[in-house]
C-alpha cells in the first residue's frame, strides 16, 4: 500500500511526458504539413538557380517542400529511376519526343485538369493540342518555350526590307554576294548534338515547303528520306551552303564553328555575315554581344529577327512555325505533384524565365502581364502564343538512332554537298532500319493544309 | 544456508553483493564499449582500404588514362600517322584501362546515389566520344587531313575537355563526391572523437569503482591489497592501452585520408599538365583548317583554343603507369599501418572476461565472511 502514491506519480509522470511529446509531434508535423515533391531536371548552374528560385516560391506559398535533383544525363537517371521503380514525381523533358515515350510506356501520367476550368485562357489551342502528344489527354507543363523558325539580323548593317518569301530572302543573299558580302551566318558545332542548327534548316525548310501534313508524316517515319519533298528540302538549303560565298568561311567554319559563336560576326565592323537561322534561344547569346559603340547590344536597335519566309507569296504571314519546349510531367500521381504541375502552368510558374530575358513561356496570359521588357522578346511570344500552325522540332520526335544519322548527315552534307543522294539513302536505310512502333506520331498544333 | 529468520543482514556483505554487481556491470559495459570502439574503428579503416579510397583514386586513374588516350589520338592525326596506322594501340589500352577503372570506381561506389548518377553520365558520354574519334579515324585514313575529320576531332575534344560539362570535367565531380564520402567516413561514427567517452567513461569508472573496492577492503579485513582485484586493475590498463590503439589507428586513418586528397591534387594537376600535348596537337589540326582571320576563322571559341594551345607546354612525359603506382603508395601503407590486428580484439575480449573472473575471487572471501554476520 506504501507504494501507492509513488505509482500515481510515476502514472501522472508517464502522462505528462507522453502529452509533451505528443506536442513536440504534432509541433514537427504542422511545420511540414505540406509533404514534399521531387522533381528531375537536366538544368545544372545558372537554369538550376532560377528553376529553384521557381520551386522556392511554390514552396512558400503551399508549405511542400520540393527535393530538386539537376543532371545533365536525364534520360539516363530517368530511365534507371523507373526500372528501380523510384521515379521522380516530376521530371522535366527536353523534348516532346522524349514526353511521348514515357506516355506510352505508362510512365506517365495525365494531368487534365490542371489549366483550370478555361485552359484556352492560358494557353493557345496550338499548344494545348502539342501538350497531348498526339495521346488524346493533357500530359505535360511547357516550362519554358522557344520559337524556331525564325532569322535573325542586325538591323544597323540590313539595308533591305524584311523578306517574306523565300524568294526575296535568296535576292538579298544574291545581292550581299554582288556586294562583297557574305550572307550567312553558320556555325554547326553544338557537342555532343553538332549538327543540329542544319537539321532545324532542313526541317524548316521542308516544313514551310512542303506543309505541315507532310512534316508531320516525315517527322512519324512514314515519309522516304528519298522522296521529292525531302530531296527538296535539302537542295534548297543546298542553295545557301552548298553556294560558294554564301556562309562565312565557307563549309569547314561553318562545320567547326560553334553555334553560340556563329551569329557575333553579324555585329562585327564591318560585319563578315548578315544573317543567322537560330532559335529563340540565342537571344541569350546576343545580349552578351558588345556593339560597335562597346555598349551590350539591346534588341530591337542591336539585333532584330523575321519569320521563315514563305515558299508560297500567298501564304506569307500565315505559315505554320517550328517550335521547341522543355516539359514538365507528372509521374508518380499525388495531390502534392498535381499542385506542382498546376503551379508550373499558372502565370507565376511561368514568368521566371522571361523576367531573365533568356526563354519565353507558352502561356498567353504573361503578354498582358509586361514581363517582356523588349520589342523583340514580346514579338516572340506573341508568335508563340497565337500562331496558327505549332509544329514540334521533327528531329525531337525521331528515334535516337534517326536523329543522330540525321545530325551527321546534315555535317557530311556541308563538307561535300555532291554526297547527297548517297547520303539520302543511308538515312533511308536507318529509317526503314528502325521498327514502326518505335516512330512518333506527334500532330503539328492547329490547322494542317 | 539462508540467514536465520528475523534476524538483520550484515550491511557489510550487502555492500560487499552491491560493490560486485557494480563492477561486473561495469565491466560489461568497458567490455561493449572497448570492443565496439575497436571494431567500429578497424571496419572503418577496412572499409577506406577496400573501398572508399580506391573509389577516390580509381576516378583519378580513369581521368589520366582517358587524357592520354585523347593524347594519342590527337597526335596520331597531327602527325599523319592515323592515315597509316589509325588510333594506334595505345590509345585502345588507355580506352580499355579507363573502363576498368570505371568499373572498380562502380563497384566501390561509396558516394551513394549522386555518384552513381555521375557515373552514369560519364558511362553515356563515353561511347560517344569513341564514336566520334572512330569516325575522325576513319576520314583521316582515306583522305588525310579533311574538315569533316576535324569537326570529328574538334567534337570529340569539347566532349572530353570542355568545362563544367566534359567527360573530365563530369569526373572531378565524381571524385569530389568519392573525396566527401571518404571524409565523411573519416569524421563520423566510431571516427570522431565525440565517440571517445563511450569506451573511456566506463574504463574510468570502473578504474575507479576498483580502487574503491581496495580502500573499502582495507577498511573492513585490515588488508592492504587485494591480489585479485589489483590484478583486475592491471588487466584494465591493459584492455584500456589496446583500445586505445584505436587512437592510433584513427589518426593514421585521417592521415591517409589527407594523403589521398594530397594524391588527388597534384595527380589532377599532373594530367592537367599531360592534356596540354593533345590540346597542341588539336591547335594545330584545326589552325591548319581554319588558317583565316578572326573575322573568316571558325569562330571564338576555336580561335581561343588554337591561341590558347597553339603554343602550349606539354607536361613532364615521366612514364605515368609508374607514377600512378608510386603515388598511391602512401595512401595504401598509411592505411595498412592503422589496419590493427584483429587478435587485439580477442585481447580486450578475454581481458573482460579476466576481470570480471577476478571481481568474481577477489570479493567472494569478504562475502562468504559476512555472511552470518549482522553487521
């Protein structure tokens, strides 16, 4: 009986430390009551910075915490994450091809919904068709965009007016060459993808010659690399590289030139080219360019673009548009990872890269917003958010082995244009090498002709 | 033989059963303490010996032998020799032993996950750089030196070489991540010294609770020393001098540890100094290619590199298969030398059982004397 009153106190003890850390856990759980989301990207340095900066605000205002994880073998970690059976919740995708085959083997998952009720609001009914992947439901965010068919120039050395038409671009390269001057800008190198700035030529060309139907048959495999349209294609950008005097330091520069490097000769005094086919994205690289006067070049007055001319006059102004996007999928499903997606789509999800001057966002609603401070950015987004016809790059869509052949064909094409049918045929033995099943078949967004 | 009914204990005899069962305890706890602190240490040196420091300089090895091999292959076109004899066979040997490297860095891996990842970056980029050699190969054998074979070669260049990105570069990250894993396992668990207390607060203790069993005896049987317990004494110095070989074994663990990273600093500098040799080499290709201005020249990137390395010292040309042996040498006998012999763990276990053996004898006498008495 003595022990009595110790054991009440020994119970009373008991509770009181029970309750105190029942407080001190409901303490720790409040303060991470939002879960967590890991998220892959390829994005390392600078683009992993402000893509954190991006993950920190979402952060902030929802209370999950996002595990990051930036390598530049994406495709590799992705694919040993799945077969682990440990994917990310999100991963970013440099491409729609890559998007496209995760969807099909059942990686990834929809996310309808996440646009909100209205998605044309935001987005262009182009993009919202691209973002299915020819899969008939929504599985992607672009997170960031780039317009492709596009020419650039500075306007302080470019005393013609803006070309529409193929033709008129091929009178102003005649009439530089008369001139003494070398019309275009080339520059291939690109490691470990060399070779890609001539597929974007082909491609454009064969896109806005040909149309987009035959693009997309191209792009899906069941169009010969032999036939008309292709063959085409290339002697038409034959007719620039293939032409003595036509690229700056003839075929072996524009082989061993770096991309990043070939459009600086534009702002040179006096400039040794005039003009560079390069995507959006090298805007980037051009404000980093000193001006005559030593100052940074400013777009609009230090460098400007126009649209891929037309083959056709009639069709000038209204030509369907290469464009490339880095894509944000969902693939272990889970209210945290939707609220990511969602957050990524909305308009402070997308602004990050604009506010940087170095990429544009797809969705419509940041023009009315003035996160694009120049003319020459905000002309770019708006052609990507309201062109009629968005084509995906085809050389994202093709097989790994397709693109590569492709990348090498287009440099062996620039060292000895004579090869081309030889080379032709190679590329259709790589295509009719490559099973049907593995071929992409990704609609252009909008109308086709 | 209990005590009779009613009858008081002696205080004595249950002080005497207390003091017992404490220094038993005691030396249970001295036993698990000194033998986990033994043990924890000398796995931990296993494991830098076996493991992490191989993981560290097998990166290393597959760097300098990945830079000769690009070595090779650049002079091999500089000097035309390709057309005759292609890459040579040295530059497949320096490819060949690059991969077994990489597959020892794989299997020690002790950087966990981002390791993996970095090797796995490296094991994609590596074919290809081969790929884009072979092809150079293959253009300079039919038509000699052609721009095509040196876009192939220029490619194959900025692949291995170029900053931040580079199969070199991509390889300081994985051995940055093998150097954090091995300090890690250098400075936590059984390494650190916070650990310390666990083995030597129960050997101090016990050395205490055993000089309070001598005065305690002195006081009741009038005896000046008790043998047994005395001989428990010495034993305990004696478990207590070879756990603190682990001491020992820690700091020449740690001293291996600033040797590898010395190893690794003046090894990165050296194939920095060997990579200058197949830069020159590619200067030269590619000067003879783009032999224009810099306004007609092949751009700023490559105009930088032919300026850069057009004139570049190579480095010192001692056979670095000797070097890469000798430079590892000290690593593997400092940690050879705090590896200690695993019968010094058989030692602390067979003292703690003596001690305890000799508690057992050295109070038994005091508690069968008092056992009928009450005080």
């Amino acid at each position: 009986m003595t022990n009595r009153p110790r054991f009440r106190r020994l119970v009373v003890l008991a509770i009181a430390l029970m309750s105190f850390a029942d407080l001190g856990i409901t303490a720790c759980t409040t303060a991470g009551s939002g879960g967590s989301v890991n998220v892959l990207a390829s994005w390392t340095g600078a683009e992993e910075g402000a893509f954190r900066s991006v993950l920190q605000k979402f952060t902030d205002e929802t209370g999950i915490t996002v595990n990051y994880t930036g390598n530049r073998a994406l495709n590799q970690v992705l694919l040993a994450d799945i077969q682990n059976g440990q994917p990310p919740d999100v991963a970013v995708l440099p491409s729609v091809g890559e998007l496209a085959r995760y969807i099909r083997s059942g990686d990834v998952q929809p996310v309808d919904g996440i646009f909100g009720a209205h998605p044309t609001d935001s987005y262009s009914a182009q993009w919202l068709q691209l973002l299915q992947a020819g899969m008939g439901k929504l599985y992607a965010v672009p997170v960031k965009a780039d317009l492709k068919s596009i020419v650039w120039y500075n306007p302080a050395a470019f005393p013609y007016e803006r070309p529409t038409t193929w033709g008129q671009l091929t009178a102003i390269g005649d009439d530089l060459r008369a001139n003494g001057k070398t019309p275009w800008c080339v520059g291939m190198g690109a490691t470990p993808a060399s070779g890609f700035p001539g597929t974007d030529w082909i491609e454009d060309i064969l896109l806005h010659q040909s149309g987009p139907a035959v693009y997309q048959q191209w792009a899906a495999g069941d169009l010969a690399w032999t036939s008309p349209e292709v063959r085409q294609a290339w002697t038409t950008w034959g007719e620039i590289v293939a032409q003595p005097g036509f690229v700056r330091g003839g075929p072996t520069a524009a082989l061993l030139t770096e991309f990043s490097d070939a459009g600086k000769p534009m702002f040179a005094n006096p400039p040794s080219c005039s003009l560079e086919h390069q995507a959006s994205f090298i805007m980037g690289g051009y404000r980093n360019v000193a001006g005559p006067d030593g100052n940074l070049l400013q777009p609009g007055t230090g460098f400007d673009f126009f649209p891929f001319p037309a083959f056709d006059a009639n069709a000038a102004g209204v030509e369907p548009t290469e464009v490339s996007a880095d894509l944000a999928a969902m693939f272990q499903p889970s209210e945290n990872a939707r609220m990511l997606m969602t957050y990524l789509a909305s308009e402070k999800g997308q602004a990050v890269w604009p506010l940087r001057g170095t990429a544009f966002s797809a969705n419509k609603k940041l023009l009315e917003q003035n996160v694009y401070t120049d003319p020459v950015s905000l002309k770019i987004a708006e052609t990507l958010t309201s062109m009629d016809t968005l084509c995906f790059d085809a050389s994202d869509l093709m097989p790994a082995k397709m693109s590569d052949a492709f990348f090498r064909a287009v440099l062996e094409y620039i060292a000895d244009p004579g090869r081309l049918d030889g080379l032709l045929d190679s590329l259709e033995k790589v295509r009719t090498g490559i099973q049907h099943d593995d071929w992409l078949n990704v609609p252009c967004g909008g109308s086709t002709r | 033989m209990t005590a009779p009914r009613g009858k008081p204990r002696s205080t004595t005899r249950r002080d005497l059963l207390r003091l017992r069962a404490a220094l038993l305890v005691m030396t249970a706890v001295v036993f698990a303490g000194s033998l986990a602190a033994f043990t924890g240490v000398q796995s931990t040196v296993d494991n830098v010996t076996n493991r992490t420091a191989p993981a560290v300089l097998e990166v290393e090895a597959a760097r300098s032998a990945l830079v000769r091999a690009d070595n090779e292959a650049m002079s091999s076109f500089q000097s035309g020799q390709g057309q005759l004899i292609g890459l040579g066979q040295q530059y497949q040997n320096q490819i060949a032993i690059s991969s077994q490297n990489l597959a020892r860095v794989a299997e020690n891996n002790s950087a966990g996950e981002p390791g993996s990842r970095t090797l796995q970056l490296v094991e994609g980029l590596l074919p290809a750089y081969g790929g884009l050699i072979e092809e150079a190969d293959a253009h300079f054998r039919t038509g000699g030196s052609t721009p095509l074979g040196a876009t192939n070669l220029w490619n194959a260049s900025r692949l291995m070489h170029q900053p931040g990105s580079g199969i070199l570069a991509q390889l300081d990250v994985l051995a940055n991540q093998e150097q954090e894993a091995l300090s890690n396992t250098l400075s936590t668990g059984w390494m650190n010294p916070a650990g310390m207390p666990i083995w030597i607060v129960p050997i101090l203790l016990l050395l205490g609770l055993l000089c309070l069993a001598q005065v305690f005896g002195k006081r009741k049987f009038r005896r000046t020393v008790n043998p047994a317990l005395a001989g428990a004494t010495l034993l305990l110095l004696l478990v207590a001098g070879v756990t603190s070989m682990t001491l020992v074994s820690r700091a020449r663990a740690d001293a291996a540890g600033q040797t590898v990273n010395q190893v690794v600093d003046r090894w990165r500098a050296e194939t920095a100094g060997d990579a200058l040799s197949g830069q020159r080499d590619l200067a030269e290709v590619l000067s003879a290619q783009c032999p224009g201005t810099v306004q007609d020249g092949c751009g700023d990137t490559v105009n930088t590199f032919v300026t850069r390395y057009g004139q570049a010292e190579a480095g010192s040309g001692v056979s670095q298969d000797q070097q890469g042996l000798e430079r590892t040498k000290p690593v593997y006998y400092k940690l050879a030398s705090a590896d200690q012999s695993v019968l010094l763990g058989y030692l602390i276990a067979v003292g703690a059982v003596a001690i305890a053996v000799l508690i057992l004898f050295g109070l038994q006498r005091g508690i069968d004397e008092y056992r009928y008495r009450s005080t």
